[in-house]
C-alpha cells in the first residue's frame, strides 16, 4: 500500500491536479548548502531525505560520485557526532569515512549554524503532503507507508466500510496485517489522516480506546486526533457483535514475519499498539541453532524460529535459472544445511526422505513421490560463488563479481539468473548494483536480485512469474478448469486431483512451490485458482496471482476425512458442483472403510506427546501459521489421545489448553493437558507418560530418545483421504517401534 496514491486522492475525480509524490528536497538542500538533485554532477547534491526516530537522515551524491547518507539529531547527552553546534550533532552511516566526505560534514556543519531541529523541519516537514489547488483543504500525509499493500477481502463487506478501490467520499480499509490475535486495519478517508485502527479480543487485562461486547477497538501510535478518534467510535457502534472469528473468516489468518519468529514487538520495533501488552517480554532468541545454551532450550520441540527462517526453501525458485551469489562460503552456513543425505538439525516440513522410503500408491498407480523441493539441496542448485576473502574484504570485492559474471553470460547467455548479495559486499560498500546494471545490459534472459531483506525472496519469485507470463492474454478457455497454487506434489496431490476430476472439476496447471515455463504459460486457461493455506506463502500468492482475473478461492486445509470433503466442497462451490461432492467421497470413503477402520482401532490404542508453550499451542491449532496442517484435528479423527505438556506457570494458560482440546470431537476426557515449570519436572513427565511417541521438530532428540519416547513432526501427515490412511499408518507404526522403549538406558545423552 502507498499512503500517496496520486490519482486515487488528487486525481480528476476530486477536481485536483496532478502533484508530486515524492516530498521535495530543494529547501532542505539549500539550508545545507548543497545541491538539489538537478544540479550539475561536479557538486555534492542531495537526494533524497526521511525523518526516523528524531533524526534527519539525507542521501547525497558527493561531487565524485560516490552516495553516502548522512543524519542530524538534536545534541543530548550521550549523542556523539562526527561534528556539532549548540543544537545540533551530525553522523554519517557506515563503517569507514574519506576525506571527501569529511569536507562535506563540515560543511553542512557550517551551513547549520545555530539552526535546530525545527528550523531543519520548516525545509522538510516532517508530515509533509502535497499542496492542493488553492481552495482544498490539504491532508497531512504520512512519508511512510504503514501497511504493506495487500489484499483486504473481505474486510470491507464485514466492518461495512469501502475497500482500497472504492469511493474516497467515505472510510476506507487500504491494508490490513494479523498480529497474532491482533488484527492492524489501515483506514483512509476525505476528513481524516490515514491510520491504524487494531482489533483484538476483550480480555481482562487489556484496556482499549472503546470495545464492543467481544472486541477491543484500538490504534496504532501514541495517539489519535479527534477526528480519527471519530472514527474509531463509528466503527465500534457499527460492530457491536463482531468477533474474532468473524474477522478470522473475513481476512485469512496470516501472522506477520516478526511474530513467526518469535520476536516480541515494543515501541521501539516501531508497533506500540494502546491496550496491547507485549508478551514473554526479554524471552530472547534462543532457538537451538541461532544461540549456545539458551534459557528455553530445554522445553522447545517446535522449531517456528528455524522454519520462519528456511521457509523459502520450500519453494523452488532455482528451476528456471541459475543461482549467483557475491558474498563468502561461510554465509550458506548461517543455518544448518539441508542437503540431501546429510542430518539436519531441524525437521523441516518440505523435507522429502520420508516420502522416498514410503513408495506410497494410490489406486494402483505410483505417486509423484519425487518432491521438487529436493532443489534446496545446495550441492546441487547452489551454482556460482565471488567466495569473497579477507583481502577481498579489504581491496574491495568488484573485480570478483565482474569477472564471474562475464564467465556466467559467456558460458549461459539465455538463462535466466538469480542473483543474491550477502551482507559482506554491502558492508564494504562494493558497487554491486552498477556492476549488475551492466550485466543486465548485456545479458539476453531476466536477472532478478535477491537482497537480505526478509521478503525480498518472495517478490523475487513474483518477477520470475511476471516475466514467464508477460505479455499473455488471461482469458480462461475452461469454464471447468482450476488452478492449485501451493499444493506441493506427491502422491497425496494426486488423489486431490482425482477427487477434483470426480465431481467434474479439470486440474489445470498445480504451480508453487515448484514451477515452469510450461505451466505458466498454460495458467491463463482456468477460470478459478484455488490457495493452499499455508502463511508463509500467502505474500507471494498475493504478489504473483493477485492481480490476475481468475476467482481467487482459500478452501481451507485439505487433511483428513472430513477436512477434505469441507475442501472439496468449496472448491466445488465455485463450479456449481458441491451437491457431486457428497456422494464422491462416501464412494472412496466406502472402498478404505476397512483399512481406516483397522488402522483406527490401533490408533486408539496410542497416545501422543506434545510438549508446547501457549505461542507453539496456537501455531499447532492454526493451520494457515502451521504449513497448512490441521494437525490436532486429524489426530483426533483419527483417533490417537493426546498428552499436551505446558510450559507455564499461569493458570489462564493451561485452562486454555485443556479448553482448547475438548474443543475437538473426541476431546473431553480423551485428551489431557498438565503444566510444568521445571526441567526436572519435564524429565519425569516425558519418562512417565502413557504417549509412546511426541511431537518434535529437531532432528535427534535426545530428550525423548532417553525417555524411551519415539519421535514424530510434521513431514508424517499427508492431504486427502488417502494422505489421512497414509499419515495414520505412519503415526500407528511409529508409536508401536519397541527400539527406543527396549533400549532406552543405551539411548541417554553423556554428558
């Protein structure tokens, strides 16, 4: 979302001209004594500027053309600056500083004089709009967007306000984004400047700026103005039995990054929400493979941190190109390797080993058992390294990445490249993105640019996706056909496709995580494109499907017996086809009736272990945060008791375990919930259960192995009906393995 929408607020429409979008710099610049951005190149010219956090930050071209930034503060006690007045203290960014750019601080030192901040404000406000045609009232503009764009759904029809394409003469919701049970709504409007409402459940402890009788109506910042205030009032007396459910079912579950691992969120990370309280405060970040001995490494067996970390791994971004790194050798190993054949530390989801030693058939017919996915092995799609070194590091890394990038377009002149820059070379300043201009030049296929940036992998697959199908005509020619995006391959997608295709339903094209040419080219055929729900992905259907004119359906998670026909009937829904539904899964239900039953009468025979604090209980319960796997749901479908260990010293918290188990089927009595606090305590309770087997996303886990425990993660459970038998027969199996019970006293970790 881009707060300065141009033509959607100063358009024709509201009798505006067309304005700059961009807050100009020449004030400023002359109040520095410097040059504006039109000035010639032989004088250091500003530009661009942004005010964060107190500071002044300005990008400068210096007159040998070079870019550096510097940023001004308010002198204070602490602040140390390259130079200062009275008022005022000035830094540069970066590790290092030249002569020229020395010259040029104390020279916008000396053009300061005795100014302050609010003399550097009245150059370049701070809440600087563009200006209107004398006669219309200006909005103060925010200089940053608040929300990344995204799409709202069906926010608008729920809260009864317009969407981001609708009429400016009312309140409108331009983004939206889910803080764990905390949903942050950006609203615009004719009489209000843009903000964040944040709706959240009525608890005890929370306080709002108004509430309703289930939700807390509350805002981003430290404050609101009257009229946004207004605002807020609306749309809780509009509301008055909104649930979070309700907005849950409106606007898909989809945490942000920030929370997936686990990073806890205050003032300073930018988000002070009123009412809201931080939660586990000072918990640090302590996963097994990000610190040494971490405080919590003793009760954590879900690895949410790892996963959030890797999850681009479950995509196959390298099919269509060649990987190119400038960087070191020692950047691949900032997380375990995953490849093939080596142990990981982690159970990562996508991983494929089990499904190799499965061989698993469906109807006679061999399933796709080799997963796309297998390209994370970096032995295999790692491609070309700059394998920067210490002299690089001093000398400067340039002529390395020059010269392997003539080798690549000498060598591969029409494949596409996939470029990715590490933190070395931006650290020592290389002139990266020149050299990559010039190859870009030259070189006769796409080059996309990974940075660091946490989500810059995903809007690079969405310029791969853009390119392959540039130029194509989306007109679906199959008023029957469906897209999958996201549904990984394996013998488990296969029987949705039959399933699909026994209510009259044609599978088009099945893209993401793996993709081609081929497939990209044959997307525009379908009329609908249905999303698998897994969260982490959902910015990159956004980005790369969004905009298309395919009816965009999210029909749930399709695991287990049930799960699966709630997922067939919804996507069925959309062809008209929902009353076949029924029938075609009785029949295939009638054919496995047997087997199922076998398996379940074992099944119930088993209890499983989860040892989890209340953020790994709500990831578990959450399909869309947990790779899209109901995973409680089907265990108690299937018919396995569950032993819930909780990490708390809260009443609250085990109270919402226990309420959370009995609210599936079969809870009650069958499922339990104890708390610990203790390692101690935990030993006992893992050596003691009656569960034969616990849920654990770490490779090797001596802490089960010792207690005689068998071990069980996400990579066992399969879609669809015959996915739900495979996963069973899995789960049965693995809590019926005598090893660990039998030689358990050799299994303990020495230490």
């Amino acid at each position: 979302m881009t707060v300065n929408r141009g033509p959607s607020v100063e358009g024709a429409a509201n009798d505006v001209e067309a304005l700059p979008l961009i807050q100009p710099t020449d004030g400023l610049a002359a109040h520095l004594g410097l040059g504006s951005a039109e000035d010639a190149d032989d004088v250091t010219r500003v530009l661009s500027a942004r005010w964060d956090t107190g500071r002044l930050f300005v990008d400068l071209v210096l007159a040998g053309g070079s870019e550096q930034t510097l940023f001004i503060e308010a002198v204070a006690d602490g602040v140390q600056g390259f130079a200062q007045s009275d008022t005022l203290a000035i830094s540069y960014t970066g590790s290092s500083l030249d002569a020229a750019f020395a010259d040029c601080l104390k020279q916008v030192m000396e053009s300061l004089g005795d100014s302050d901040l609010a003399a550097l404000e009245t150059n370049y406000p701070r809440d600087w709009s563009p200006v209107p045609k004398q006669g219309t009232p200006a909005l103060n503009r925010p200089g940053r967007p608040l929300l990344p764009e995204t799409n709202v759904q069906g926010l608008p029809a729920l809260l009864g306000l317009a969407g981001p394409d609708g009429d400016f003469s009312t309140t409108q919701i331009v983004g939206a984004e889910w803080w764990g049970e905390e949903l942050v709504i950006e609203l615009d409007g004719p009489d209000f400047q843009p903000f964040a409402v944040v709706l959240e459940p009525k608890r005890e402890d929370r306080t709002g700026y108004c509430s309703s009788e289930h939700m807390l109506f509350c805002y981003e910042g430290e404050s609101i103005d009257e009229d946004q205030g207004r605002v807020v009032l609306k749309l809780a007396e509009n509301n008055p039995d909104l649930t979070l459910d309700a907005l849950r079912e409106a606007f898909t579950y989809v945490p942000r990054v920030i929370q997936q691992v686990g990073k806890d969120y205050t003032e300073e990370d930018g988000m002070s929400v009123c009412g809201a309280t931080p939660a586990d405060p000072g918990a640090g970040d302590d996963g097994v493979t990000r610190a040494w001995r971490g405080k919590r490494q003793w009760y954590r067996f879900v690895c949410s941190k790892e996963i959030s970390r890797n999850v681009m791994r479950s995509v196959d971004l390298m099919q269509s190109g060649i990987f190119v790194e400038h960087g070191d050798i020692e950047c691949r190993f900032a997380m375990p390797t995953q490849r093939r054949g080596v142990p990981s530390f982690v159970n990562y989801p996508w991983k494929t080993e089990k499904r190799k030693l499965d061989t698993a058939q469906i109807d006679g017919r061999q399933g796709v058992t080799d997963n796309v996915m297998d390209s994370s092995d970096v032995g295999i799609s790692f491609g070309f390294l700059t394998n920067l070194d210490d002299a690089d590091v001093v000398l400067g890394g340039t002529p390395k990445l020059e010269e392997m990038l003539d080798a690549v377009h000498d060598k591969y002149p029409n494949v596409p490249i996939h470029f990715n820059c590490t933190c070395p070379p931006i650290v020592i300043a290389d002139e990266v993105n020149l050299v990559l201009q010039n190859f870009e030049e030259k070189h006769e296929a796409p080059v996309v640019f990974t940075t660091q940036d946490p989500g810059s992998p995903i809007g690079d697959f969405s310029k791969v996706l853009e390119v392959a199908h540039a130029g194509s005509e989306f007109r679906p020619t199959d008023a029957n056909g469906v897209n999958l995006v996201g549904f990984t391959l394996g013998a488990d997608h296969d029987d949705l496709v039959d399933l699909l295709q026994s209510t009259g339903i044609r599978v088009n094209v099945s893209i993401i995580p793996h993709n081609n040419g081929e497939l990209l080219q044959r997307y525009a055929d379908a009329s609908v494109q249905v999303f698998f729900p897994n969260g982490p992905w959902m910015r990159l259907y956004s980005n790369a499907f969004g905009d298309l004119p395919q009816k965009s359906v999210h029909a749930g998670p399709p695991f287990g017996i049930e799960g699966t026909r709630a997922w067939l009937k919804n996507v069925a829904k959309e062809f008209g086809r929902e009353d076949a539904v029924d029938s075609v899964v009785d029949a295939r239900l009638h054919s496995m009736k047997a087997e199922w039953d076998a398996l379940s009468e074992e099944a119930q025979k088993c209890r499983l272990g989860f040892v989890l604090d209340r953020d790994d209980l709500d990831r578990l319960t959450t399909p869309v945060r947990n790779m899209g796997i109901p995973i409680f749901t089907m265990l108690d479908e299937m018919g396995f008791g569950i032993d819930v260990l909780c990490y708390t010293d809260k009443d609250e918290d085990l109270q919402y375990c226990r309420e959370t188990l009995s609210g599936l089927e079969h809870g009650g009595e069958k499922h339990t919930a104890v708390a610990f606090t203790e390692q101690e305590e935990l030993s006992s309770l893992l050596e003691n259960g009656e569960f034969a087997a616990v849920f654990s996303e770490y490779f090797y886990d001596w802490r089960l192995t010792q207690a005689g425990k068998a071990q069980f993660h996400m990579a066992h459970f399969e879609k669809g009906l015959a996915g739900a038998i495979q996963s069973m027969e899995r789960l049965v199996n693995i809590c019926q393995l005598p090893f660990y019970r039998r030689y358990r006293r050799y299994l303990k970790r020495h230490v």
